[in-house]
C-alpha cells in the first residue's frame, strides 16, 4: 500500500552543499544496534562523516554506541519459527545518515541472512524511522509498500523536512513513540555443522527527491549485524584410534590370553583411552548461555544415537557393546556413573541398527562443559572382537517441536578398530583333497597365526580361539612361522583342528568356505597364496591366487 507522504523537491542550498563536498557531505550511513529500553543519545548527533565504532565510553557525538545484536539459539529457528519481536528483547535498530536528507528522499534498506530467510514482520504493515529532540518523537520517514513478508523495504522522508547530517532514527512500528520492530526467520531442517550465522541491515540505496540525485551519506558501505545466531548446544566427538590384541598373549603382561580377546593397550598409562577390555572415546556435550531467544530442554527432548559400523565388519563381536560413563578418576582411569542409553537399556550394541534415544537432559549440563566417556567394551572375557571398522555415531538431538529445529543430523566418527598384525583374507577355498594356503613372513620376528572361518551355513567360527599350534593335528604339517619363514596350512588338517577347538564341522555344510588369517606381524611384511580346488576336474591344474592384506606395494 502507498502511504500519503508527497515528494519533495531538493533544496538548492542542500544541492549546492553535496555538491561541493562541505562538512555535511558524509561518505556512508551507519547503524546502531543494542538492547535498551530507550534508545541512548537520541537527541545527540552524530559528527563523523563516517562510521567510528566504539572504543571507549562515550555520548554518541564522536563515536557509534556500542554494537549488541540479538542473541538467538540456533536450536530455536526450526521451520514454523516465529520470529523474533523485538519490543520484547528491547532491541533498538538506529539508522545514522551522515548527510542531510532532504524531503521526499527514498531510502531503501534490506535484510540479509545466509539460510535465515530473514524478512520484516511487523503486524501492522509499517515501519517509520523516528527522530528525538529531546522533548518529542517525529516520524521524518515512513515505509512505502509491502513490509510483511519482504526483506527489502523502502522509507520515502517527510516532505518538507530535511533530516540532518547525524541525526539518529530510531526503528519504530508506531509515528509518536519508539516501539521497536519485529522480523521474521526460520531454517529448514538441520544442518550437519555447527552455526554461527548473521542476520544484517543494510541501506543500499538513497535518492534525493525530485532530483534523483545518490546521497552517499545515506548509503551505508558495509552490513550491520542485528541478529546473531549460535548454538545453544554443541557436541564436540574426539577420535579414538586402538587395535585388537591378535597375538596369544597380553600387550602388557605375557601372560596367555585368547587372541583377539583384549585391545592393545599401556598399563602404565592408566587414563589413556585405550585399555584392555575397551576403547574410551570422551565426548563434550556443551551449552552456551546468554541468549534472548532460547530452546530450552525438556522431557520430550532426545538425543537419538545410531551407533554405525563402517568398514570391514557388521559386527564388533558377540559381547561387544558400547557403555557411556559420567566420570573418569583423573589417577586410575576407572569409569564410574553409568548413564543408560535410553530408559532399560544400559549399553548398545554397535551396528545392530536401532536409533536410542538418550535422555538430552542427562548429557547437556545447564551450562558450561559435560565430558561423556563412549566406551567401546568387550563384556566378556575371552570373547573374540572383530576389527578393521570405525564406530559411528549418528545423531540428532530432538527437540520434538516443529518451531524447534533438529540439530547436528550428523555423522561424527568416535572410535577406530584396528588389529595389530595383518589381515590375509581367502574369499573361496574347499576343504578337500590338496587345498592350502601358504604364508610369508619377511619380518625380523616369529608371529603367530589366528583363523577366522564362514562356511556355506554361513556358520561363523567367532567364539572359540584359532591360533594355530606349531604343527597340524597330524604331525605332518609345520605351521610355525618364525622369522623370514613361511607356514603351509592345508585344509583338511585345518578344518581338524578347528573342530578339536569347537568349531561345528559339517563336512556337507563347509565345503566351500571363506577363511580369514590374522599374522601379528607389520602388513607390508606379510604375504600369501592360496592352492584351491586342486583336484577338481572341471578346474584342470587347479589355481593359485596371491591373498593379501592391503598392502601398498606393487609388482
């Protein structure tokens, strides 16, 4: 709608004045932009041609008072966002030309966000930039078309008035008060990186009336920040790298152990993240403070977690599960406090697909930092771990609320499993007749050997250990592998042992097979060939294929 504000014509004092560049030719507009009741200095002019931000305590003559936007939780701005009305907040938006005015100029200023969608908002259509002279409020410029909904608008100034070189006007929704204004934002979704993001008031452009002619001390030359969005809650998610113990015997103290059953790890170093029977991976939940706009956390606010396994396995092993701790002594590393979670589930199976959806108010403190030990736990002595994957956490915190936005939806890697030898992987073997597989060790040290088997029934040998023993079950094969050695494993005398150690051999069932060695000796130093189906017929010859881990070198 048009406001009934006539054009007036540009003085010729003034025009001479701008053209000749005297004291009242400013080079750029400024903006003010604070919480207060009342908007400081209203009736004190501004005396730069430009903008001098402020540095020290002063009237408002010779400097800018100082910048304070509004501080809005990025969780807050979901969707269906309301907005932020700033007549709540008292925050005083206050345009400074450093140029006369004169009547009937047009103004135009604009918002801009990088997501934000940011627009105006006010109910009443309408916003008018008034003056103080110490005793009354003077609407000198009202807005002239769409307000609501728009992120552009444009101020046409009272005709007949020219508004002076300084003078500040302060946002108003009402002529005869100041009632700061309202705007409006929201965000779509949720984003998978931490936010620290601006909504800006600039005036792009100033055209005397009648004349047409730029003001330059209307324009302003660079953004000023009037919203500042930030997280009220943060994650931050630190890496754990450990390896699975594939030798016989502890990392620490050489007593026997089954393979596979323990991480690597320093006994000396109690707080370290890697310890024997698990993996810690400290993650800080934190919340930031001090905003006018909030998303607080309620009983309905989740913080879902899917702990994901990427790379080689789809499971940790049979007793694997990850715990969360509240504490950790400082001295002995012990973890103390559980925290569950979601209500009746203590611990989490990595991998096994299900959302949890953990209690937000548990983890976030109500300010500052809480450090949450993730800890990747072997619950069951002796059981065999698997390795060569990372635990993933896939998460969101949850406010439930359509106003509210969810946060994070993010991946965040939280623990690397490794093992401490090599890894040989035999895809397709039989288990008759003159089928083998023949290890290489170039290392300067003896290494052992473990055996990991699916057959057809997809019947996996994970529960039992499968070091090999220095000689088959026969006697006849020498399965050691020293230093600069190699180890032939045939398979039928392989498939002996594996039942001896309780494997459950179906001759009709594991026929074919995948059979996986781990060598606790370096990657690149450990190579192998597999003989399969050697007595075949349709397979005349039989073949010969190099099994490897992933091994750099080339031939």
């Amino acid at each position: 709608m048009t406001k009934n504000m006539k054009l007036g014509l540009l003085p010729a004092a003034v025009t001479a004045a701008l053209l000749s560049g005297n004291a009242m030719a400013g080079t750029e507009a400024c903006f003010e932009v604070y919480n207060s009741a009342t908007v400081q200095g209203h009736e004190v002019n501004y005396k730069p041609s430009a903008c001098v931000m402020n540095t020290t305590t002063t009237d408002g003559s010779d400097q800018l008072f100082a910048q304070v936007p509004s501080k809005v939780a990025a969780e807050a701005v979901g969707p269906e966002f309301a907005g932020i009305d700033f007549q709540n907040s008292d925050t005083q938006i206050v345009y400074i030309p450093t140029t006369d005015i004169p009547g009937g100029s047009v103004i135009t200023m604009e918002l801009d966000s990088a997501t934000m969608q940011a627009v105006f908002a006010n109910e009443n259509n309408i916003i008018h930039l008034i003056k103080f002279d110490g005793t009354d409020f003077e609407a000198v410029a009202s807005t002239d078309g769409q307000v609501t909904g728009e992120n552009t608008i444009k101020f046409i100034t009272k005709s007949g008035t020219t508004i002076g070189a300084g003078t500040r006007l302060a946002f108003s929704r009402v002529a005869t008060d100041v009632v700061p204004v309202a705007i409006d934002f929201a965000n779509q979704g949720c984003i998978t990186t931490d936010i620290d993001e601006s909504i800006l008031v600039q005036s792009t452009s100033a055209i005397s009336g009648g004349t047409g002619i730029s003001i330059e001390g209307g324009v302003s030359k660079k953004d000023f920040e009037i919203v500042d969005v930030q997280n009220q809650y943060e994650v931050k998610f630190n890496v754990t790298e450990g390896e699975v113990n594939a030798e016989s015997s502890s990392s620490v103290t050489g007593n026997p152990i089954i393979a596979r059953s323990e991480f690597v790890y320093d006994a000396t170093e109690k707080t370290l993240t890697n310890q024997k029977d698990r993996l810690i991976a400290p993650v800080t939940f934190r919340t930031n403070t001090g905003f006018d706009v909030e998303a607080p956390l309620t009983a309905a606010t989740d913080f879902n977690q899917k702990l994901k396994l990427v790379g080689d396995q789809t499971s940790a092993g049979e007793a694997v599960r990850v715990i969360m701790w509240d504490d950790q002594d400082s001295t002995t590393g012990d973890l103390t406090n559980r925290i569950n979670f979601e209500p009746g589930e203590a611990d989490a199976t990595p991998g096994n697909g299900k959302t949890y959806e953990t209690l937000a108010s548990t983890l976030f403190p109500v300010s500052g930092d809480n450090v949450v030990y993730y800890a990747l736990t072997n619950t069951v002595d002796g059981k065999v771990m698997n390795f060569n994957y990372s635990l993933v956490n896939e998460h969101e915190l949850d406010f439930n609320s359509d106003e509210r936005r969810n946060r994070f939806c993010g991946d965040a890697k939280q623990i690397d499993v490794g093992v401490n030898g090599a890894v040989l992987k035999v895809p397709y073997i039989v288990r008759k007749g003159d089928n083998w597989v023949r290890i290489a060790n170039e290392h300067d040290q003896s290494a052992e050997i473990s055996v990991e088997i699916l057959d057809d029934s997809s019947n996996i040998a994970e529960t039992v250990s499968f070091t090999l023993p220095a000689t088959s079950p026969n006697g006849k094969e020498d399965w050691s592998l020293g230093a600069y050695d190699q180890a032939q494993i045939g398979m039928p005398q392989l498939m002996v042992y594996a039942a001896q150690q309780g494997y459950v051999d179906s001759a009709a069932a594991t026929t074919h097979m995948t059979v996986t060695f781990v060598v606790t000796a370096p990657r690149e130093k450990v190579h192998g060939v597999a003989n399969m189906n050697r007595n075949n017929p349709n397979l005349p010859g039989g073949q010969i294929v190099p099994v490897l881990d992933k091994n750099t070198w080339s031939q």
